[in-house]
C-alpha cells in the first residue's frame, strides 16, 4: 500500500467529519458532534403546562431567529411529575447533544418520591432559564392582615391552619415546608390539600375549604386585583409593592419556581461546550426575551458550571426537605 493512501487511511478511522464540519473521536462515543441532525426537546409533562410552554418557547426561538438550521422537535413524555422523562433521557440520550429536556425544581421532589434511581444530577446541566416566585394567599375577608399573624397561629396549633396548593410534593407544599422550617415550626403537622390546578386551588380558598393558598404569583394575580384574596408574602427575594418576600418578613426562607434545560449524560466537552453556546445565543436572542416579557417570566439564567452547582445544591436541598415533610 502506499505510504499517501496508508497515512489516510489512518486518519479516517481516527477522525470522522460530521456535515457541518466538526470533528470526532469516534472512539469517545457519543455519535456525530454537535449540531449534525434534528433538535430533540422534551416536555416531560402533558402539553399546556410551564414546561411545555418553556419547551416551545425554545422552539420557536431557535426556529424564528435562525439560530439552529434543522429541524427541531418537542416530544411530551408525562408521567410521574417529570420523572418518568427524566429516567427516560438518562437512559436513551447517552452521549446524545441532540436529546434536551426542560425542567425545573418540580421534578427534584417527583424523583425522590418516585425512588426509581434517577436524579436530575444524573443528566448533563445546560442552564437554566426562567423562574416565579411563589405567593401566599387568604380570602380577603380572612382574620389575617400579615403573614406573621398566620405563622403564629400555625406554630401554636398547626392542624388549625390549612394549607391549599398544587399536588404534593410540588413546589407549592414545598413553599409551606420552607417556611415551616424556617418559623421552627414541625413540618410533620403541616395540613396541606394537594390540588390538580391553579383553578381548584384558587375556588379552595374563596370557598374557605382551606385557610391560605399557594401558587405562582400570577395564579392569583386577578383574584387579589379584584379584592377576593389578600396577599401576604412572596417567596422572591424582594417583596411585591403590596406584601413583603418571606425574608423581610422575619423568614429565612426562599424558593423560586425556575426552569431549566438539560442534555442526556456523559456529553463530551466539546458538545457540552457548543450546546451551552447554542443557548447562549437562545437567552440573548429577540424572540426569546419577547416571550420572557409576554409570559412574564423572570428572567434566572445560569448556565454550564454555574447550572451545575446550583442545580446540585437544589437536589440536596429539596431532596431533604421532602423527606422531611414525609413524602418519600
């Protein structure tokens, strides 16, 4: 053989191009670099719901500004509060760039309480995107002017306090387990009513089937513009123009509702570094800033390495404190 025809023989079994020109091992694993094909996302939730929404938001803002040249799909998989997604792209979206999902702090308490080995650690962190403070909530004809006046009445007798918000283990009960903790209260007694909507929820406390309620601030923005529900803290670090965060009150305690993204494990660094470059150019781009405003969405962006921590120290935290309120 000659030596021309041997040397490049042995330079394709190292390397392999890929169709938009970038290089791989293909002895690392992992396929095609990144971007070589379709953009998969996953909404691991039924459609209509924040992660969806958050899921075609991404969509439309790579789509609309040009920003990734093939096409891009969102699949809903839903089962288990995200869980069911989440053990799904852990196990198929090995070393795949091409395979995201969105998520959020909701699916850290449906992991631990699905016990199904799978945590969000696991995945490859790209940023994070979006977060909403919490509100806390009474009829406005409630005896309580202030959220003091509440977590005194539940310190001294907890099961004369009732709690209404999403399903258990959400980020709505885990909003009363922080503060729970944080007034010295026992989390254990907490008397919480796990809705399947912000509608049931809402209807809850104007019926005064329970004491107070807790959803995203925007859940009850009408009913409190309207004079139906008083406001009585926000779990934001600053407080609202009408009711102070939990900490200004005396609490230390905060919980943001974020979203996030993430890749399938074991992503090489090259791939981890252009996914996260994609994103970048998502966060920045027209089209997605126009929906951050639209939706109303607070802006939390935190990507790569600073993504990592935080998301680590998030399955740490909430992990614990779902155990502590005796749902897993």
């Amino acid at each position: 053989m000659r030596p021309s025809l041997r040397s490049a023989l042995a330079v394709t079994a190292v390397v392999a191009v890929s169709a938009c020109g970038q290089f791989t091992d293909p002895a690392a694993g992992g396929g095609s670099a990144f971007p070589s094909r379709n953009l998969e996302i996953m909404a691991p939730a039924a459609a209509g719901g924040g992660w969806d929404l958050t899921a075609r938001a991404m969509q439309a803002a790579l789509r609309d500004d040009k920003l990734y040249d093939k096409a891009i799909e969102v699949t809903n998989v839903v089962g288990a509060g995200g869980a069911t997604g989440l053990a799904q792209l852990l196990s198929k979206g090995q070393g795949d760039a091409h395979q995201w999902m969105v998520t959020g702090l909701v699916m850290i308490g449906a992991t631990e309480r699905a016990k199904n080995g799978s945590d969000l650690t696991q995945a490859t962190p790209i940023a994070t995107l979006t977060a909403e403070a919490e509100a806390i909530v009474v009829r406005s004809d409630s005896k309580y002017q202030n959220i003091k006046q509440l977590v005194d009445d539940f310190k001294a007798n907890p099961t004369s306090v009732k709690w209404g918000g999403g399903s258990a283990g959400g980020s709505d009960h885990l909003v009363v387990g922080v503060l729970a903790k944080a007034a010295g209260a026992d989390v254990k007694k907490i008397q919480y009513v796990g809705y399947s909507g912000g509608g049931e929820t809402k209807a809850g406390v104007l019926s005064g089937d329970v004491t107070a309620g807790v959803a995203g601030v925007s859940e009850f923005k009408a009913n409190i513009e309207a004079g139906q529900m008083r406001l009585l803290a926000v779990t934001s670090p600053k407080g609202a123009s009408d009711a102070p965060s939990l900490k200004e009150a005396g609490y230390d305690a905060e919980l943001m509702n974020w979203r996030g993204v993430v890749a399938g494990p074991g992503l090489s660094d090259a791939d981890r570094t252009a996914v996260v470059a994609l994103v970048d150019k998502l966060h920045s781009s027209p089209k997605w800033q126009e929906t951050l405003a639209k939706q109303g969405w607070t802006d939390f962006y935190k990507k790569d390495v600073e993504a990592r921590n935080f998301i680590a120290n998030e399955t740490m935290r909430i992990s614990q404190l779902v155990k502590e309120l005796g749902l897993s």
